[in-house]
C-alpha cells in the first residue's frame, strides 16, 4: 500500500501558519496532511498531481458569501459550482435557512464545507419587525436548532432599532452562536453613520462585521476619511469583531419598490442617491436603462448581470422584486482595508471575501493575487488574509495550514494569470482547471445542531464556538 493517496510535486507552498514559503511536494493520506518536504518519492503516492510553477496555499474560506438565500428570478444553490470554480473550499453562507441551506447542498452542492447564517427577516424567518429580548432570545435557539452558525442581521434591509439589533447581538452571544451584522439601524443606514453606532450596540459582546468596505463609499464623508474612521472603529474594539472586505467593483442589493413607487431598503437608496437618481421605481428603471443599475437574473446554469431592455424587462415583470447591482465599490477603499495593519503590524481587517457565492463576483483571489503583484502583500500574507485568519474566524483549527494531520484542503493558483486552477477538500478534487467536480458538502454546525444535521442525511463537522476567533478568550 502506497504511503500516500495524493502527492501534489513541485508546487511554491504558502503556509503562513508554520511560516513557510517555498518549492515542496505535498503528500496527503485519509483526507489529511501527511508531510511537506523538499521532494517526496513519487513511488510512494497512488496519484501524483504535477503543480510546478504553481502557488499551493491551503483551501481557501469565503467567510462571506451567498448560497442558501431567498430568491425570486435565480437559485441561489448555484453559487456552490460558482465558488468552486473559484477556488473555494469553505464558506460561511450569509443568510438563508437550515432546511434552504440543506436543500441547495443536497441539489447543487459542489463539495464545499458549509456553514450558514439564519437571516432576520421580518414576516418570512421571524414574527415581527422589532425582535424583543425574548424573541430574540428564541429565534436565535430555533436558528442553532435547525443547523445554522448563528444569525445574520441584515441591517441594510430590514433594520431594527439600535436596542433591538442590540438585543439579537447579545442573545447570540449568550447562546454561542455566530453573529454577523450588515450595518444599519431604522437611526442610522447602511453607510459610516452605521458603524459609528457599533461601539455603543455591542457594548463589551462580539459581532462580525459584514463586508467593511461596503459603509466606506463616500456616502457621508470623503471615502478615504471613511477608510481611516472604519479601521479606527475596528481596532478599537479589537479582540470583539470579526471583519471582512470584498473587491468586486460590483455590489449585491435589491430593486424592491413600495406600493407607492418608493425603493425600500437602504442600500439601494444609498446607490441611486450617489449618482442622483431619485429613490423611485422611475428613478431605478432609468438608472437600468442609464447602464448604472444591472439586474440579476439566470440564464442556464450561471448567474448574470443583465444590461438595458433585458434588465428592465426582467424588473418590470417581477415588479422590482429582482436582485440588483451597482458599481459603487472603490477600488481605493478596497486596496487600504485590506492592506491595513495598526502598529504591531497586525491587519486591522481580517479577510479577504467576495459576498459573492451566488453573485457573479467570487474574485478574492485574482483580486488578492493582483495586490501581491502590486506589491502590498506578500504571497505568505494572501494565504493569511484568504485561508489562515478564515479558519480561526471560524473556529476551523484543522484548516488554513499545512501541518501533518491538518485537513487536506488546497487551492492551486496559477501566478501567471491569477486564477485558481484546482481545488481539493479532504484530499479529494472538487475543482480541476475551472470544471467543477464535487458534489454534495459537509455541513458546519454548532453542537446545539447536530441533530438537524444528522437528520439532513448530510456529512457535518461540530464547531466549537469557543475556539472561534469571535468567543476566543
């Protein structure tokens, strides 16, 4: 019997964890890490992958994406193949259900660990739209309960008060479960004058805060005095928050209009108002046919932008209801919270995501890839920002590294075109040169969800919420 089932020879290795960064093979057996030397006899591995001149860095985690929403006009379980192509390997879905979640990985699924987010939203996931401490308390149990990671306040769409998203926030805490925030308050928006309210909603709890560049646009200050207050923010309060950015130029909202022709969420107000259209049905359709304003819809197996005629038809048909995007993140704002470290040269920001997943923009790589060429980070400090700090996020102390016995779980990047060519999870491809191979997932769950996901019929992992970044002593 061959010492290995898996031998990838030749490739530069990214192991930020054990500080190492060099040519080397990578031999893997039952789904670990087995050994990281110079060169392994390739009569001693059952499959031998040749990966020279490529990056090898451990499986990459999206710790903010879409798979398991709710959608009208596209399945959202198609961002599985899409973040596989994309070199995913992990992901901590933003906002679904336990049984959408289970549903997706069980049609779509693409052979990624999953872990997702109960979404707050009033008269379809909870009762009312201003949760009380007692609501809050039991919508977070019955969350836990049907093997979800916690909560996801979507504050940018249906936002409570500050007492009550700060009432969710602690009724997460108390129970362990992960919480993330897109910031807003029915006080503030989804912009600046919402994280400065952070402080103060979180008081000495924990939170993760949701894609940070998305409130640093211009929207209240100059985008770069933006930048500079957000990273004060975070570091004030370092050791509560977990925080991510992502780089797409694109962004993910919705094109929901009122009976009385008014855009409804915050967000999408936000875009029309920076290029000062009106915050209407009309201002919208003729943001569409401008080109600003792009529908989501599905054509096939893909998720896509539409343009023009196409768009407005498809938002007309749906009256508004549609997914929407506007090109309204700034290059600038991405490059600064991502390079950002405070004075121990520790990063401000923690990772790199897309809040792609079912949104055509799953691009942390290739974006990543261009900093490192650029310059402001080292190839070490990608494999940091896009799998190592991910895993800790998470509290996934068997991924983002190299180690023997650590999970095999790989991304190989070509550094001549930046894109991620294969992917493995427990050693076994899912991704190979953009065609996706995997199927089915392994759900992340609390153990306060093990029967759900025993039920599901699904392979699940148990995550101690202690040993996550956010609960970490």
């Amino acid at each position: 019997m061959a010492k290995y089932d898996l031998i990838l020879s030749g490739g530069t290795i990214l192991d930020p964890a054990n500080g190492f960064e060099g040519v080397a093979d990578v031999g893997v057996k039952a789904g670990m890490i087995a050994r990281v030397e110079a060169e392994i006899d390739p009569f001693d591995g059952d499959e031998i992958v040749d990966v020279s001149g490529k990056w090898v860095m451990p499986g990459q985690i999206d710790t903010h994406a879409h798979v398991a929403g709710l959608s009208r006009n596209w399945d959202p379980a198609l961002g599985y193949a899409m973040l596989a192509r994309a070199g995913t390997t992990t992901v901590l879905d933003m906002g679904g259900t336990g049984p959408s979640l289970f549903d997706g990985i069980k049609r779509k699924g693409a052979g990624l660990n999953v872990a997702g987010l109960y979404a707050l939203i009033p008269g379809a996931t909870m009762p009312s739209g201003e949760p009380s401490p007692v609501e809050a308390r039991d919508i977070v149990a019955g969350a836990l309960n049907q093997g979800c990671f916690g909560i996801k306040i979507l504050g940018g769409y249906h936002p409570f008060s500050p007492q009550g998203t700060a009432d969710v926030i602690h009724a997460c805490n108390d129970q362990q479960a992960y919480v993330a925030f897109h910031i807003g308050t029915r006080e503030s928006g989804s912009h600046l004058g919402g994280l400065r309210e952070i402080p103060e909603i979180v008081g000495d709890g924990r939170l993760h805060v949701c894609h940070v560049n998305s409130y640093c646009r211009g929207v209240i200050e100059d985008a770069d005095a933006e930048c500079i207050e957000a990273l004060q923010i975070l570091e004030t309060m370092r050791g509560q928050l977990n925080s991510e950015a992502y780089h797409a130029i694109q962004n993910g909202t919705s094109g929901s209009c009122d009976g009385e022709g008014f855009v409804q969420a915050n967000v999408p107000r936000n875009c029309l108002a920076m290029r000062g259209y009106s915050p209407t049905r009309e201002g919208m359709e003729h943001a569409i046919m401008d080109g600003y304003a792009s529908v989501i819809g599905q054509r096939g197996g893909h998720v896509v932008y539409l343009k023009g005629k196409e768009a407005l038809a498809l938002f007309q048909r749906e009256n508004t209801h549609v997914g929407m995007s506007f090109p309204v993140n700034l290059p600038s704002t991405a490059f600064k919270l991502t390079t950002a470290k405070n004075e121990a040269g520790e990063f401000i920001v923690d990772a790199v995501s897309t809040d792609g997943g079912c949104h055509p923009r799953n691009v942390a790589i290739q974006s990543s890839m261009a900093l490192v060429k650029f310059g402001a980070l080292t190839p070490l400090e990608l494999a940091t920002k896009l799998s190592l700090t991910p895993a800790q996020m998470m509290g996934l102390p068997n991924k983002g590294h190299f180690s023997e016995g650590a999970d095999a779980d790989i991304t190989v990047i070509n550094p001549d075109t930046n894109e991620p060519t294969m992917s493995f999870v427990a050693g076994s491809p899912i991704m190979i040169d953009g065609h996706v191979v995997g199927s089915g997932g392994t759900l992340l769950v609390t153990s306060t969800g093990r029967r759900a996901a025993e039920a599901s019929g699904l392979p699940y992992q148990v995550v101690e919420m202690a040993g996550t970044k956010l609960y970490a002593d």
